[in-house]
C-alpha cells in the first residue's frame, strides 16, 4: 500500500480565480488549516510575482511546523532567488522550477528550440538545486509536448538535481488513459539512482481533472497537486478532496492511501469558501450541499434501513458533525467560544466581543442555532475599508413613479455615521447606487447570486457578488450573510467596494502575470 503526498497550490493557483484576492493574514490561516488537515506541501506563492506574493511566503514559511513550504519560480535565476529569500526560515523548503515545453509554447511564446529549452532546464534546476534540498520541476504543458521531448525534459530534470517531476495537464486538454499512459511511460523509462516521485497537476476545463489525477496515481505518481475546492484559472484545478476521499473509499482499487485527517475536509472547505468568496455548489462532490441529502422517496427509505444503500461516504468521514452541543438565545459565552473551538474556527481574541453580539443577535431571531448559522457568523465578518466604516444600516421605500429609494447608512468605531441616499428601479438598484455614491470608484457589477445558508423559513440569506475595478481590470469577489437578502446584499456589495478601495489606495498588491515578466 502506497502513500500519496498531498500538495496544496491553493495560495498559489488557486488565487488566481479571477476575483479571489487572499490576504496575507487569511493566507497565514488558510497554510494553518492546511496543515491540520495533513498536507505534505503547500505552495505558498510565487515570491518574484509581487512584495505581497514574497511577504506572505515568508510569514507562511515561518509558521509551519510539520508542512513543507514551496515557492514557485519560472527558469530565471532572479527567482529562484527570491524564493531562497522568502524560504530561508522553513524548516523544509522546497523550490518550484517551471517552463514550458509544448510546441506550442515553445513557438509562441518562449520563441526557443527544444535544445535551448534543455539548456535552460539544466541550468537552473542545477542552480535551484544549489540553494534548496528539494527541487520540484514541472513542463508546462507537458501534455501536449511530444511524449520523446518530453522524456528528454524530465531527464534533464533529474540528472540536474530535481526530485519531484511534476507533470501538468495545464490546460485540461488530456484523457486518464493518455495521462496514465504518459506516468507510466515517464517512471518507467527515466533513468535515476535516487528515488524521484512524479506528481499529476490537473485543470478542469474538460471535467476531467479528478479522473485524470486518480489515472496518474494507479500508473505510479506518489504525489498530488491540485487545490481546495478546484479553485483555480478557467474551471479551475483538481479538488483534493475529492482526490482525498477517492482514496478512501477505493483504497481497494487504487491499493494507495494519505495522511489527509477526512474530517477536517469540511472545515477546510469551508475557509476557502470564505476566504475566496466562492459560494461551494450545492451539488458539489464531498463537501456540497447536497453531498448527504436524499430527496427520492426509494433513497430514503433505502438510507433508512441501512445508508449504506444510497451514502458510499458517511457525512462524518469529512467533519459533517450531526451530534454536537447545541446552542440557542440562553447559551453563554463560554459555550458559544466551545462551539468555535469545535468547528475548528479561526479567530482571534479581540473578534470574541463583536462575535458573541453577533451570535445573541442571530439567536433572538432563531430557535436553534446550526453549525452551519455559526460558519456564516463568522464567515459574515464585515472587511474595514480603509476609512474605518461599515455598513449600519439600511432604510428602503417605494416611490409612486415605481423607484425605490435607498438610504444607506455607514459607520464607524467612534459612531460617526454618512448616509447615502439614491433611487433605483428595484431594491438592489437603489442599495448599490447608494453605495456608489459613498465610495466615488469606477467599478461594474458583473455577477450576484444568493443562497440560504440553512434550510428553512428562518435561514440566514448569503449573498456573493463579482465586481471590476474598471481603472485596472481587477476583479474582486466578496459576500455577505444576513437575515435580510437585502442587507445581506449591501454587505456583499460594501465589502467588494472596499477591497476596491484598498487596491487603489495601494494596500493589496498586484500581481504580475508571467507575460509582464522576463523569460530569462
């Protein structure tokens, strides 16, 4: 029985989701819960790419304790470097060297021949190798590259010093029976007196991305990369969950398992969730909605008499808890932070007072508090803009020409308050001009869904939007969580607008994409 590395890149690709702008606090969380649930690796980012991007590897580099931190680099000694720079206080550092290798690229736009690709290849791995113990090399496009280029490549890799060879299906163009194919040909014939562990990188923009990741661990890979709840570019990577429990519950077919602790899969989940202001699918595999539910009437009855009929996954396998302490408008205090402690939640000390007024608030409006009402409390922290307000309140009422008016009331720690008012033809109209008005910020509202955090007429309504900074083309995704949709939706759409804000006001950096920087 094998077992299978887990590498994490949700810091790294998975923040490249158009929107998704993590923190350097939220991803110093997001590498803490990282850990908790077992992962080998995680790829905090690209130090080169930005002073945030190399800010938050160190932070995430100096607090891990068993997690190894790698930080990706392109074929450029500058890089590599940085990455030296930001790792030097890991205790297990590792480096990510990259460049591509398909027609394609090579062609388009790298502009080299293989044999100066392989020059490349070899002096920088070589270079890595000279600053870190463990050196991760990854073909871009390596699906799409000639499969003899491509054994070429990885043995210029491995005799160069690499360890990991990281195999990308970059653009999800590939099949699990080519993917497979392509493991097995590459461990059987590269030529190595060390042992070298090749890992799959699948993106999802054929659906096959899971399928693909779990084709190249039954050929050999003894590692896997991917991020938490796909997030990733386009329709995103490999979900490691559901790589995870895959394992779990095939272990007889894949004869493989991980160190992945399963229920701590939901709160993981959960995190990015909030993090990236990216509502999980009700449908989602593992951890959506729906993962547990059973709505046929033969389901049912089925579940009922034994849920192994219609539940191959039991809900407490990934930290869906149905026995817990429960909590209502009596509990204390001290109940209410061991109910935080149990569902693994991050907070600090001082968001104990506003929480706890929060949590009295919800209970005085609901009869029984669920653990998924708790999630949302929390995850319904409003983001501070950089003036010091938020949002207050909200005052709506119909005009006879059909409009509505919006007034819109922000406030600060000294209870200083502003409100804006505006017209709308509807309500959210009438709520977003309103808050334009209090920002003053060229932006496009390009999506707004809505969902019920709980079932049942009393659910806490969350509301997530997309909007573009129309000044630099940046998109931000944010949410908000209330009993009224309304509010909820004016929360979403403050909290997008701040993000707004601090991005030209300077506080979140941007990054450069790898076509903005030198190839070599």
């Amino acid at each position: 029985m094998r077992s299978i590395e887990f590498l994490d890149t949700t810091l790294r690709d998975g923040e490249q989701t158009p929107g998704v702008n993590f923190s350097i606090k939220e991803k110093v969380a997001i590498a803490k819960q990282l850990e908790r649930w077992g992962i080998a690796s995680i790829e905090a980012g690209f130090p080169a790419a930005s002073p945030d991007s190399f800010e938050a590897v160190r932070q995430i580099a100096q607090v891990m304790t068993k997690t190894a931190v790698s930080g990706l680099a392109r074929s450029v000694k500058s890089d590599i470097d940085a990455c030296y720079e930001a790792l030097k206080d890991a205790k297990y550092p590792q480096c990510h060297v990259f460049i591509a290798t398909s027609p394609i690229h090579r062609e388009y736009k790298l502009k080299k021949s293989k044999e100066e690709i392989l020059e490349i290849i070899k002096e920088h791995v070589t270079y890595a190798r000279s600053k870190f113990e463990v050196v991760e090399f990854s073909p871009e496009d390596a699906t799409r590259t000639e499969l003899d280029y491509l054994l070429q490549v990885v043995q210029t890799a491995v005799d160069a010093g690499a360890t990991y060879i990281n195999i990308p299906d970059t653009v999800g163009f590939t099949t699990p029976e080519e993917y497979g194919y392509i493991f097995k040909y590459l461990i059987e014939n590269t030529a190595s007196d060390r042992e070298i562990i090749f890992s799959p990188h699948c993106h999802d923009d054929l659906g096959m991305a899971t399928a693909n990741t779990l084709a190249a661990i039954k050929n050999g890979a003894g590692r896997v990369e991917g991020t938490v709840n796909g997030i990733g570019e386009r329709a995103g990577n490999v979900a490691l969950e559901e790589v995870a429990v895959a394992l779990n519950i095939r272990e007889d077919y894949y004869q493989a398992t991980s160190d992945i602790v399963l229920n701590e899969t939901v709160n993981t989940s959960e995190l990015i969730s909030r993090f990236s202001g990216i509502p999980i699918p009700k449908n989602k595999a593992v951890v959506g909605g729906n993962a547990f539910s059973h709505e046929s009437g033969i389901h049912q009855d089925g579940v009922l008499k034994n849920p192994l009929t219609y539940e191959i996954i039991t809900p407490e396998l990934v930290g869906v808890k149905h026995n817990s302490l429960p909590l209502g408008k009596l509990s204390g205090r001290h109940a209410f932070i061991e109910k935080l402690k149990e569902l693994e939640l991050t907070f600090e000390e001082s968001e104990i007072v506003p929480l706890f007024a929060k949590f009295k608030q919800l209970a005085d409006k609901k009869n029984e508090i669920t653990d998924d009402d708790i999630r949302a409390l929390v995850a319904g922290t409003e983001i501070e803009n950089p003036e010091g307000f938020h949002f207050g309140d909200l005052k709506l009422s119909s005009n006879t020409d059909d409009t509505v008016t919006a007034a819109v009331v922000m406030a600060n720690a000294d209870a200083d308050e502003v409100e804006v008012v505006a017209d709308g033809k509807g309500s959210v109209e009438a709520i977003y001009n309103a808050v334009d008005k209090f920002f003053h910020q060229n932006v496009r509202l390009l999506s707004y869904t809505m969902d019920a955090v709980t079932d049942g007429i009393d659910s806490q309504a969350r509301v997530s939007v997309s909007i573009e900074n129309t000044d630099t083309g940046t998109i931000f995704n944010a949410s908000g969580i209330d009993f009224d949709v309304l509010k909820a939706g004016a929360l979403a759409y403050i909290n997008a607008n701040t993000l707004v804000q601090k991005e030209n006001m300077g506080e979140i950096g941007q990054i450069i994409s790898f076509r903005d920087l030198p190839t070599n």
